[in-house]
C-alpha cells in the first residue's frame, strides 16, 4: 500500500507541475521554462538526496539516473512546446499514454515484470482512460499533426524517464533523480544558446524554478515507489497526473465534464482500484 500511495502522489505532483509549466510556457519561452525547471528541480533533488541516507551510491546508479534524466529534458521540452502552442488536449494524452507504453512492455519483455490478472486488467484500462480523461471540447484542426508529434517525443521521453530511473539501486538513496536534474539541465542548455533565446525576468524565472521542484519531489516518489512494488504498476499510477488538470478544472474552475472525460475518470478510478489490490 506504500508504493501505492507513493506513486499517486507523483501522480498529483506531476499533474499540478503540468498545469503551471504549461502555463509558464505560455508567457515565456518554454524552452527557457523547462531549463529554469530542471535548475529548481536540482536543488530540490540534492536537498532530497542529502536527507535520505544512501549506503551505496554506485557509478552505475548515477549513470541511469542520468539517462533518466536525459529522458526528462526531452519530454519537458516537447510537452511545454505543446502546450505554448494550445495543443493542450492532444500533447497531454499521447505523451501519457506514451510514457506508460514504453516501461510496460520492457519491463514484461526483458525485465521479468510479472503483473497479475488484476494489474493487467488494470494497465489496459488506464491506457484508453489517460486519454479520454484529457480530451476537450475544442477542435485542434490543422494542428493535429504537430500535437501528435510534440505528444510522441514527450511520451517517449517520460517512458525513458520512468524506465531508466526505476533501474537504479535501492542503496542509492535519492542520488540518481540528482543525477537526472544535472543531465537533464545539460540537455536543455544547448537551447538556450540558439535562436536568440533569453531567460524571463520577473518573477517567471522563480515560478518556473518552483514548479521544477514540484517535478522533482514527483520522481522521488517514483523512485520510492518502485522500491515497493512492480515497476510497471509504478509507471501506471504515477502516469495519472493528467487526471489532475481535469479536476482542477472541475473543483478550482467550475469547468464542466464532457462525458468523454467523465468516462475517461470512471476508467482510471477503477485501474487505481485494481493496480492496489494487484500491489496488495
């Protein structure tokens, strides 16, 4: 049960990082708000990985956090351009979807992941639900396509990010989500220098640092989740956080549900249900 409320925490931090990432982009450059996120998120990391003990912090360890990382950086860079551009109700669902696909099928394939009926019903009903529960009402027309292609890039992002992270050791304490803020900063930066980018003034710079804390403290309740159960239900729940948004939407704004995204909340309550009993 630990694991599990572990992993629906990353959930609600990442859902709430979303929302005021994709909100950040829209009023600076969102290749400048996922740097200055990924700055915020380092120093939540190493303040973190400072008060969790680490017996034994291998190069290897650091080396998939790293990777893990380097996933990070790709995903906040295509979600945020998603989202800067309006393309909301389609980056959000197939990055998601995405990031869930990818650690399922390699953790079964080739890391010996064993769900049980209960899991796997579970995983194959979060998949459709992920993407109902982001759906709105607004036509995207002619910006499918880029949607689509912004929403491939961030899912296969987010899925190397779970995969890799899940990968490191359990005596490493926090170290590896570290290593990941340092690569993923690397994998920004370069960005920065082209295009004639520039960093925002006021008080975006700090927000968007803030929100990358928020991102971080999610990946560590991954990582510990991971160490507690099955990684593929892990990934799963951890994925919900588009369900997040939706019910800001319904509770902070007054917003009212399609039925497509009532639907899409009916499936994920029920794969939460199931992904608990299946992590026992």
């Amino acid at each position: 049960m630990t694991g599990v409320l572990l992993a629906l925490a990353s959930a609600l931090l990442y859902g709430v990082a979303d929302v005021w990432g994709g909100l950040l982009s829209r009023r600076a450059d969102f290749a400048a708000v996922a740097l200055l996120g990924q700055i915020g998120g380092l120093a939540c990391a190493v303040a973190a990985a400072l008060a969790v003990p680490a017996r034994a912090v291998s190069a290897g360890d650091l080396a998939w956090g790293a990777l893990s990382g380097a996933g990070t950086g790709l995903a906040m860079v295509f979600l945020y351009r998603g989202i800067s551009k309006g393309n909301l109700s389609i980056v959000v669902p197939v990055s998601a979807v995405g990031g869930v696909a990818l650690p399922v099928v390699v953790g079964v394939a080739f890391l010996g992941d064993r769900p049980t009926a209960a899991a796997w019903l579970g995983i194959a009903i979060v998949v459709p639900a992920l993407w109902l529960v982001s759906r709105s009402r607004s036509d995207e027309g002619g910006r499918v396509r880029a949607a689509l292609a912004n929403g491939l890039a961030a899912g296969a992002g987010i899925g190397v990010q779970y995969l890799a992270l899940a990968q490191a050791g359990d005596d490493s304490g926090i170290w590896p989500v570290a290593a990941g803020r340092v690569a993923a900063v690397l994998a920004i930066a370069p960005m920065m220098c082209s295009g004639g980018r520039r960093l925002p003034g006021g008080t975006v710079w700090l927000w968007s640092a803030v929100n990358g804390g928020l991102a971080a403290a999610a990946l560590v309740c991954y990582l510990l989740a991971t160490r507690q159960q099955l990684v593929v239900i892990a990934v799963v729940l951890s994925s919900l956080y588009p369900v997040v948004p939706v019910l800001l939407g319904v509770t902070a704004l007054r917003e009212r549900l399609s039925r497509t995204q009532a639907a899409g909340l009916a499936g994920a309550a029920a794969a939460v249900v199931l992904l608990t009993l299946a992590a026992g």
